[in-house]
C-alpha cells in the first residue's frame, strides 16, 4: 500500500458508502410478484460491527430507495442512512456539519458517476475494481475485493489498522 494511502487513513473516523455495487455486487433481482433482492456479504457486516466497536461512525448514501437497506443498515448499526438522494454532494455537506467532520476525516467508497463528486471532495476516496473508469481516476486507493464480495471489510481493516484500532477490536477473536 501507498504510504499516502495509509497516512489519509490514520485520519479517517467516519465511513460513508454507496450501496448498490459497492455492498451488493450491483446486481437487483426482481420477483413475479415485484419483489426485490440484493445479496450482502457477510464479511462486510462483520467488518462493519468491527467499525462500531472501535466507536467510529458510518453513513450510507444511496440513489436508490430499498428496504433491504434499511434492514441491513439496521443490521449493521449504521450510524445514518439516506436513501433516493440525488445529489450526494448536498448530502454530504450536511453530513459534514451534523457530525461536526472535516473532509479529511471521511472515508467514501465508491463504484459509479454519482459517487465522483464526494470522491473529489473526501479525505480518503475509494473505489472497487468493479467501478467505472471515473470513479477509479477519482480514487486514493482500489480495493483488490469487488463490491458486494468483501471491499467493505477489505476497507474498515485498512482504516482500524491505520488508526491503531484493529488490535483492541480483534483481540476476543485472535487471542489463543
């Protein structure tokens, strides 16, 4: 890893994601009946509990509207969750006065064009290999795990290493 990557991480202490492709593998199945499923990934929620642990906050921003999000988010013990925004930029803003953050303390991963704004704007900017070319372009770091497939996890490990956080929050798991 950059030690430009690693640095902007010792700063981060809030967690913004996007959802659809980002914790899902982008994909959106639809039912006979008008149902809708996504799938999360395990790891990720874990990853993100490990998040909470350490006493840092997390935001989701999404397009697009999901009660599968909210029940996840729930799951998970997201901080806030906004869900239909249109401009995230706006959004964010807001965010950044509520939780009394600087930008070099947000942490945004990203996968499509409406993530590039806050992308530009975050101290740590970062993209899954499954995003488009201008969201990569925008990014500090590429995760080597694709959305929905562990990027979330891959991330917080990142971020509590940096901060010197992982040890205290993964001791009950590794110690033998």
């Amino acid at each position: 890893m950059m030690p430009e990557v690693f640095e902007r991480a010792k700063k981060v202490s809030l967690l913004m994601l996007d959802v659809d492709g980002v914790l899902t593998d982008g994909k959106i199945y639809y039912g006979n009946y008008g149902d809708e499923l996504q799938s999360f990934n395990v790891q990720d929620g874990m990853g993100m509990g490990l998040w909470h642990q350490a006493g840092l906050q997390s935001v989701i921003v999404s397009g697009r509207r999901s009660k599968m999000v909210k029940r996840r988010a729930q799951e998970m013990h997201v901080t806030k969750v906004f869900q239909l925004v249109g401009n995230k930029e706006k959004i964010y803003l807001e965010i950044l006065q509520e939780m009394r953050k600087l930008e070099e303390e947000v942490c945004f991963v990203g996968d499509d064009l409406g993530d590039v704004p806050l992308l530009r704007r975050v101290g740590l900017a970062v993209a899954v290999p499954n995003a488009v070319a201008e969201v990569k372009e925008s990014a500090h770091y590429i995760t080597e795990h694709a959305g929905g497939n562990g990027a979330v996890r891959e991330v917080i490990s990142l971020l509590l290493k940096a901060n010197g956080k992982w040890e205290k929050v993964t001791h009950d798991f590794l110690r033998s």
